[in-house]
C-alpha cells in the first residue's frame, strides 16, 4: 500500500488545490476558536424570563437569578428549559466594569447553586450608566426593554431594532440574541407574522451553526426554530 502511494502521481494544479484548501480549513478553524475565545467575556449571567402562561417552570424559578458558567450554553444546561414552544430568556452577561459586579461575583462562587438577584441590585445595574461602555450601555437598553415589553412595546420595539442593527461582535452576542427574541415575541403577539418570521429568519442566519454553539445557549436558538416554524404554519393557514 505504501508503495503504491509513492508512485501515485497528484497533478501539480490539484496539489495546489488541495494546498488552498488546507489552508482555509485552518482559517476557517481559527476564526471558530478565536470569537469562542472572544465570547467568553463573562463567567456570571442573569437570567430574565417572562412572567406570562407560556413560560415553562424552570424558566420561571431562574427569572432574576445569577448563574456561572464557563459559556452560556452551560447555563443554558443547568436552567433546562422544557417549554415545547422554545425558551424565551434571555441571558445578560455581567461586566467587570460594573461596580455591583465584584460583589455579586464574590456571592456567587461562595453559594453552590444560582444567586437570587434583588430588584435592588438591578436596578443598581442600571443606574450604572456613568461608567458603562458601549456594550454597557446596550445592556442596559437591552434590559429595560425587556423589563417594559407588556407597557411600552413600541418602546421597546425601537429598542431592539437598534441593538439587532449595531455590528455583529461576540461580546454583544447574547445582548443581540435577547433582542431577536424580544422582538420576535412582540410581532408575534402583535399578530404582524410575516414580519416576525423574517426576524427568526434573520436570527438564525446571523448566527451560524459554529457560532451559536458557543454564543447562545441551545434552547435559545431551538426556542426561535420553533417559533419560525409555528409562524411558517399560520402563514399557510
């Protein structure tokens, strides 16, 4: 067998071919590895839920609740969301730059399970805005729409539009995941399906089956599959 392969003749513009093609694999391979290591900008996360009939239980006992994990999707394991309509949460990545971070850090790794997160210490959260970056300041937008879906929708509507618009990074990834969700859950309930269905459609292109797996959690992404394909079949109707 050896022998035969030394005598195997590769023309020369195959052998080429071949050479490029090795060499976008490892381009390719690299820049998976390279934003897996970039979206790991926090090993803290709250999880927001939504308080309505259609959110699963275990959704609703991490609603306001700080998790740990190496990735979201390993907080999306511990949370388990087994609503059949898809998850809905969101998860908000907590920032060094925070003030209140390095305390809620702290109590986090001193408790075994997720930290219960106060309305107070939320909202301390979000009058942060002093020292916020940009990602902080969109977090903030991210998180006060979500908190004013049911009494500002159009508010929060412009909201996540404006999130979904800025340039694609991992550090903003599950900030933009959370407004596709939001805005999605707003058309829909709105009863605007075409336009719902183009923002799964949009959700699900912008992030590609590399990436999601390390910048959203699987029932997020599964969460808005099955909301595509529920709107596919009204649309049929």
């Amino acid at each position: 067998m050896t022998d035969l392969l030394s005598t195997l003749s590769i023309p020369e513009e195959i052998r080429s071919y071949l050479a490029v093609l090795g060499l976008l694999l490892c381009w390719k391979l690299h820049g998976i590895e390279a934003r897996r290591k970039k979206a790991v900008i926090s090993q803290f996360y709250i999880c927001l839920s939504r308080n309505d009939p259609a959110t699963c239980d275990r959704c609703r006992m991490a609603h306001m609740h700080v998790f740990r994990g190496r990735m979201p999707r390993e907080v999306g394991l511990r949370i388990h969301c087994s609503n059949r309509l898809g998850c809905r949460c969101a998860l908000i990545p907590i920032t060094r730059q925070w003030p209140i971070a390095k305390r809620l850090r702290r109590q986090v790794r001193r408790k075994k399970g997720a930290l219960p997160l106060s309305e107070q210490d939320l909202q301390a959260l979000l009058r942060e805005d002093a020292s916020l970056s940009d990602d902080g300041r969109l977090t903030e937008t991210v998180v006060l729409a979500m908190l004013t879906e049911k009494t500002k929708p159009e508010a929060a509507l412009q909201a996540y539009r404006e999130a979904i618009a800025q340039k694609p990074e991992p550090s903003i990834a599950l900030l933009q995941a959370a407004a596709y969700i939001g805005l999605a859950e707003i058309l829909e309930q709105s009863g605007d399906v075409k336009e719902a269905l183009q923002v799964t459609r949009d959700f699900l292109k912008a992030f590609s089956k590399n990436e999601r797996y390390y910048l959203l959690t699987k029932p997020q992404h599964n969460g808005m599959l099955a909301r595509q394909k529920r709107l596919v079949r009204q649309l049929l109707q």
